[in-house]
C-alpha cells in the first residue's frame, strides 16, 4: 500500500476524499454510470416487456405455461443487463478502494479493468465476503437485532477495505480485522458515516428535488410512473385504511414514491466513490495509528526492561 501520511482527523480524511474524488470526478462518474443505471434500464426492460406483452401473449396462446413460458423469456434480456449491472456494482465497493491508493500515489485515476481485478481474480473469496455482509445485513435488519446490528455495522464497515489491502485474510479474518482497527474509534466512525450519507446522498437528492420542483420538472416525473401506479389493486387496502380511518393510497403517491427510491438509488450509486475514497483513508488512517501504537508499545517494553536491568 502507498504510504500516504494523513492526520489522525475524520475532518481531514473528508477533505482529501474531496479532493481526490472532485480531481476525478469525471471519470468516477464514467466508472459508475452502468454498474448504476444498467440495473435501473434491465428492471424496467424486465418489467416493461413480460407486463407490456402479457395481454398479447395471453390472446394468441392457449396453453398457459406455454404463454408463462413466453412472457418469462421476454424478462431474460432485462435480468442479464441487471445481473452484469449488480455485479459490476458490487465490484466497485472493492475497485474504487485500489483506485484511490492509485490515486494517492500517481494522482490520477486510470485502468479500471485492473482495478476491477482486485475483486475478479478472486471471485470466490469475494462472493463469500458478498455472502456473509448480506447475512449480517439481513440479521440487523430484523427487529430483534437492529440495535446490536447497527453497532456490529459500525465495526464491520472496512471489509471491503480489508478485502482489497490485505488478501491473504480469510473471510472471518475481515470481519475480526475491521473491528480491530475500529476498536476504540467506533464513535468517530459513526461519525464519519453519518457526515458521508447526509452530505452525498441526503442534502443531493433533496438537492435535485428543489431543483425539479422549481423547473416544474417533478410532475411531469411522475407522470411517467403513472402506469405502473393506476395498474396497482388498490381497492382492498384502502377499503381497510379507511375502517381504520387512516389516508388512503392515491397512484398519485405511489407514483411520488417510485421517482424518490429511483432518484435515490441513482444519487446513492453515483457517489458511492466518495464514501468508498473516505473509507479507503480512514483504513488507512486506522492501520496508521495502529501500527505507531504498536511500536509505542515495543519502545515502552524496551524502556521499562532497560530500567529494570539498571536496577
């Protein structure tokens, strides 16, 4: 890894991932753009012909596995870009880590398919990572763990760092590595990710939204969610919203609803370079002060059994 000398400050791990992303932005924003949006384009190819074809399918053929045949084969295409899209994405959690050491020591960002190669050339190992941070995700997100899953969540949040920088580690060795390193620093970390979500993914999307809204741009939007929403069996649930005297579900609503978790999956898997770049220095950061306590702590051995020989 390079040796890049940075303070022991989340403030200045910001700064620079700032510096190093706006430096490159250009090509960040090339890198993400299908990993992001070719899963958006293969969702709605999937959905867009099996729906948009159903009623055709259904009046020429008779035999119905037959016509659930033909309507599954016209979602294939779709589901192939999403696939490739997924996994390019999931990629780039570990590429961006090997770009911005590239970053720090060349100044440039380049090469990507051999930064992509971090993850690839060890694809097992990777999809075991893969594997067990969705199975933790999934666990944390019940009701039961949310709150010790948070915090586990916190500890965890270098693997992919840890992955990347030091590969000889077995898969439960990440996961023990990381909460070494954020042993001791787990309220700064917080700290940190909450500054990296609010500021690149919360303030941007609201961001565009005002910017939307003042163009007159949002309802022409929604718009083209509309059949998606009007085709939605919403006679039930709100007959039982309105016994419990709740609001009812409009395809208005919905249709809001698509465009914000759309505009957000967009702007999250866009910035994503610069919380991988901020990790990637705080890694770094970690591995830093532990490696100077460590040596703190073989000079303060030696001391001590120095004095002692005195005596």
């Amino acid at each position: 890894m390079s040796k890049y000398k940075i303070l022991n400050s989340i403030w200045f791990v910001l700064a620079e991932g700032i510096k190093i992303y706006f430096t490159n932005i250009d090509k960040f924003l090339t890198y993400m753009l299908f990993p992001v949006f070719g899963q958006l384009v293969g969702i709605a190819l999937s959905f867009g012909l099996a729906l948009g074809f159903t009623d055709l399918i259904v009046a020429k053929v008779d035999n119905p596995w037959v016509a659930m045949l033909l309507v599954l084969l016209l979602a294939v295409p779709g589901l192939l870009i999403f696939v490739k899209a997924f996994w390019d994405f999931m990629v780039a959690y570990v590429a961006l880590n090997s770009m911005t050491e590239g970053a720090i020591s060349t100044g440039k960002v380049y090469d990507f398919q051999s930064h992509n190669e971090v993850a690839t050339r060890r694809t097992f190992p990777f999809v075991l990572l893969l594997l067990a941070v969705g199975l933790l995700s999934s666990l944390g997100s019940s009701i039961f763990f949310m709150v010790p899953g948070f915090v586990l969540w916190i500890y965890f949040i270098l693997v992919y760092q840890i992955f990347t920088f030091e590969p000889e580690l077995k898969t439960y060795e990440i996961f023990k590595r990381s909460f070494q390193l954020v042993k001791g620093h787990w309220f700064r970390t917080f700290l940190l990710m909450a500054i990296l979500a609010f500021f690149s993914i919360y303030i941007i999307t609201q961001g565009i939204s005002v910017v939307f809204d003042y163009l007159n741009l949002t309802d022409k939007i929604y718009g083209l969610f509309n059949p998606i929403s009007t085709a939605m069996p919403l006679e039930f649930t709100n007959e039982l919203l309105t016994v419990l005297k709740q609001p009812v579900i409009t395809p208005d609503m919905i249709s809001e609803k698509i465009y914000y978790s759309i505009l957000f999956a967009i702007i999250t898997g866009l910035t994503l370079p610069i919380r991988s770049i901020c990790w990637t220095l705080w890694y770094m950061n970690l591995t830093e002060l532990e490696l100077k306590n460590r040596n703190n702590n073989k000079k303060s051995k030696k001391t001590k059994k120095n004095e002692e020989e005195e005596e």
